[in-house]
C-alpha cells in the first residue's frame, strides 16, 4: 500500500518539493502565468530558482535611466549664506511655556500588570521568505492572511502532483478571464484552482483527483463557497497548466460558462 501526504507550501522545505513539469521547457517552480495577466510564463527559467533579491534592479534605481557623468556631485562642505538658521531666535516677548499637567489616567510602570509565564507565546503570522526564489515569494505572498498557496501531493515520500489555488485577487490572469463572462456570479467570488499536474510516472492514478479534493476541502474551511478553474481547450496535457473540462467534470465541477476556447468550470463547496 503506498503511503499519501499532502504538504503545503509554506518555506524552502516544502517548496524544495515541488514536482517537475512534464514537459521539462515549462516549471511550477518558476511559472507566473497566473500572477501576471500580461507578461507571464510558464517557461523554466533557472535565474528564478535563486534568491529574488539576487536579480531585478535596486528599489532606488529607474529602468532606463541612468547617471549624468557630467553633474556636479553633492559639496557637504559648501553653506548656503541664504539658508534660515538651523534654531530659531527666543523670541524675548513669548510667555515662558508652561509647565506639562501630570495625566492623572496614565499608568504608572509600577502598576503595570506583571507578565504571565503561563500565557502562550503570541504566534507571529507566517510569511513567506523575502530572500526566497521568486515564485516561493509569490506563493508566500497571502500566508499571512489567507493561508498556503499551493500543496503537493507526496507518494511514499516522492512528490507526485501539485496544485496552485487561491482568491481571484490573488491571479490577476484569473480575474481578467473571468471578466469575460458578465453572467457569472459576482458574490459572494470564489476561489480559483489555477494549476493542478501530475508527473509524468503516475499519471492515470488519480493522484490529482485526490490533491483537488484535499484543496476544495482547504478551501471550504477557509469560508469559500464556490471554487473555479479555467481550463483551455484543444491544448496538450503537458502544455496546460489548468487540466481539460473533463478533468474538472470527473473532479465534481459543472460547466458554468460554455466557451470553445476557455470554459469556465465551477464546483460549490459545503
């Protein structure tokens, strides 16, 4: 009997678990196609798998811009005879200030109640690292208030199937896709189930099934009432990151919005 663990992806450890794509020009731990609705990819792109705050330009830096070799530097040393003193005269009229009125509600440090050394410690939010590679800060984006991102699906130990969920405020391609279709219920907005796969070794076990349950009951324990998925049409399996309609129809989720290219899929949640 194999053994079945579903982890999410919260830190460097889980994230070091993420299964690679099928189709090895493509890469969950590098993918941002969902995040960005203009520009993103699905590509392996290796410089991602460092830490983000090995690449990109400084925050004080402008793209394109650049130094004037020609510009005088900053003289420290040169006083503007023009600039108002750094103190203000006394004024010799002014009435002296008076003296400050002791709060009589305020509490005395004496008075302040002593800690007790029995009260549980006051757990921190989660968040994901800063200096992690950039998809893990991604993914790590909502684990503060919303919770994990993602979960993977481990097969005696080995991962085998990942999945990519959330609110719709969190996928801005989501959120434009389904703009498209005006008669889908606007509230209350569900969630998004944005990429589900499994490996190419145990495909046909119903690995993904199992993972997709495991995030519709995540996600009805969170408060969400419906979950969606946006699956394209006539694309390869390897090249999909949302699965097919059929997938979804075996999964429990009914066609909300016919279309030839990018169906919308829906599944209420108890």
């Amino acid at each position: 009997m194999s053994e079945v663990r579903i982890v999410d992806v919260r830190d460097d450890a889980s994230f070091a678990f993420v299964p690679p794509c099928a189709d090895p020009s493509f890469d969950h731990r590098t993918c941002d196609y969902w995040e960005d609705a203009d520009r993103g990819s699905k590509a392996h792109r290796a410089s991602w798998l460092s830490a983000a705050s090995e690449s990109g330009p400084s925050p004080t830096s402008r793209p394109g811009s650049s130094a004037n070799p020609f510009a005088p530097g900053p003289d420290p040393g040169a006083a503007n005879p023009f600039a108002p003193p750094s103190r203000a005269p006394a004024n010799p009229f002014a009435p002296p200030p008076r003296p400050a009125v002791p709060n009589p509600f305020a509490i005395d440090e004496d008075d302040r109640p002593a800690a007790n050394p029995f009260a549980p410690a006051r757990r921190r939010p989660a968040t994901g690292p800063p200096g992690g590679p950039r998809k893990l800060v991604l993914l790590g984006r909502g684990l503060a208030v919303f919770g994990s991102y993602a979960k993977i699906l481990l097969l005696d130990g080995e991962p085998a199937a990942y999945a990519q969920f959330g609110p719709l405020s969190a996928y801005p391609r989501a959120l434009r896709l389904r703009g498209l279709y005006p008669r889908l219920p606007e509230s209350p907005l569900p969630a998004v189930i944005t990429c589900v796969a499994t490996t190419a070794a145990v495909r046909g076990r119903g690995l993904a099934h199992r993972l997709v349950e495991a995030v519709c009951d995540d996600l009805a324990s969170r408060g969400f009432a419906a979950v969606e998925a946006y699956p394209e049409v006539g694309t390869r399996p390897e090249a999909t990151s949302a699965a097919t309609p059929e997938f979804w129809i075996a999964t429990g989720f009914v066609v909300a919005a016919p279309d030839d290219r990018f169906p919308v899929l829906r599944r209420e949640l108890e």
